[in-house]
C-alpha cells in the first residue's frame, strides 16, 4: 500500500492560505507565513512566487500581496458571495459560482449585469442554482481558454461576467464572435467548475492537466471551437 508523502512547504502555504481566506474573508500577509512556517522574508516570498508560477494564486504586480486565490479576491469585486454567515468576494462571475463546490454549502451571488448594473442575485444548493434573478441571467466568459494564462488578472477582472439576459449581452462592448466567447447557465458553470474547486480546502489539492480538462470539457458536451485548448 503506497504511503503519502509528507506535505511539501509549498502545500502547506498553498492551504494556510485558503483556509485564511476561508476563515477571515482577506488573505494572510507574508508576515504571518514567516512567523507561522519559521521563514525568513525572502524564502515566504519565494513560495508565493511559486504558487504564482502553479497558478494557485495572483499577487499585486510588483509585490508579495496576495490579491486573488481563485475563486477568493482580497478586494472588493462586483462578485459579492455569502455562504456560512460570511461575506466573501470572488474573483468573476465563475469563481463566485465555483464557491458553491469548493465550500459544499449553499451560497448566494449578489452581482450585477456588466452591461447595465441591474442587480443579479443566484442562489445555489446542493449542486445546482435553486434561483436565478432574472431568470435569463448568464455567465459570459468573453475570452478563449487558451489566453485565460496570458494576465490572469485581467481575465478574471475584465472578461468572465454576468449578463441579466443575451439582448444585454449583445448591447455590450465586450460581446465577441460566437467562436471566441461561451455563455453557459449557472449550472453549466458549477458542473465546469467541481473538479477544479471541490478540493481547494484540501492539503493535496491538484490542478487537473490538460488532457483531464479537455476530457472534463467533453463530459459536458462542451466540444466547440471556443473549447479547443
Ligand atoms: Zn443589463
């Protein structure tokens, strides 16, 4: 019977944290990994500097703060997310549905639509959107998957929104030819989002490869151009 290797340093501060995130709603700073893991400051900011380079996290360009720890934004988002008594601000409109699988417990969205700013507000349990208003709300994401890498940042900032319905979609600026963009319901969200969220609160959480998400892509019919990575 194999035996697990003993946590690295890395996983260790991967999950402190998330679960710092989890717990307080902000990140921790690098001082608080320095004092909790005995490290001096050079050697906490090269972790970071690797969970950057693992795409666990994203740091404020130039710095060792951690701003996002996907699906989790140390700022103030249009992607507001309560769930377990908290107030919690994700990253874009699919980290504030991935909270739904990575917390396993019922959440509400409170957004906007990017094209007007009527309010949009989803409400999820057990593995689905019990609510949606309005109804015709949608999850745009205006950039291929291939270039998601290039600046995170400014995907999850500017490119993975809600819509309150297509039509508002369609008056929008960032509205993209049908090839280059995907609009899926919240639920085709969530079911995207389980085997790439369920265990962030895990000490061996994994990103999954490549041929995992294609094949995880293909599981949910979402075989298109958009979806060719
Ligand atoms: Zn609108």
């Amino acid at each position: 019977m194999a035996t697990e290797a003993p946590p690295t340093l890395d996983q260790r501060i991967r999950l402190f944290i998330f679960e710092h995130f989890a717990e307080h709603a902000s990140p921790p700073v690098v001082e608080q990994l320095m004092t909790w893991f005995d490290l001096d400051r050079s050697e906490a900011s090269d972790v970071l500097r690797r969970l950057v380079d693992a795409r666990h996290i994203a740091l404020v360009k130039g710095t060792s703060r951690i701003l996002m720890a996907f699906p989790f934004s140390a700022i103030a988002t249009p992607f507001r997310v309560l769930a377990n008594g908290r107030t919690y601000f994700a990253n874009c409109a699919w980290d504030a549905i991935a909270f739904h699988s990575m917390l396993g417990a019922e959440i509400a969205i409170d957004s906007f639509c990017h094209h007007c700013a009527a309010p949009i507000r989803i409400e999820m349990r057990e593995g689905r959107a019990v609510s949606v208003e309005p109804p015709e709300a949608i999850v745009y994401l205006a950039l291929r998957p291939t270039h998601w890498w290039e600046d995170i940042i400014a995907t999850c900032s500017n490119t993975m929104v809600f819509f309150a319905s297509p039509e508002h979609r369609e008056a929008s600026d960032l509205s993209a030819p049908p090839e280059e963009a995907a609009s899926l319901t919240p639920d085709q969200v969530y079911a995207l989002g389980v085997p790439l969220y369920a265990d962030k609160l895990s000490m061996n959480y994994r990103r999954l490869g490549i041929d995992e998400l294609r094949a995880h892509f293909a599981s949910l019919g979402l075989t298109g151009p958009y979806w060719q990575i």
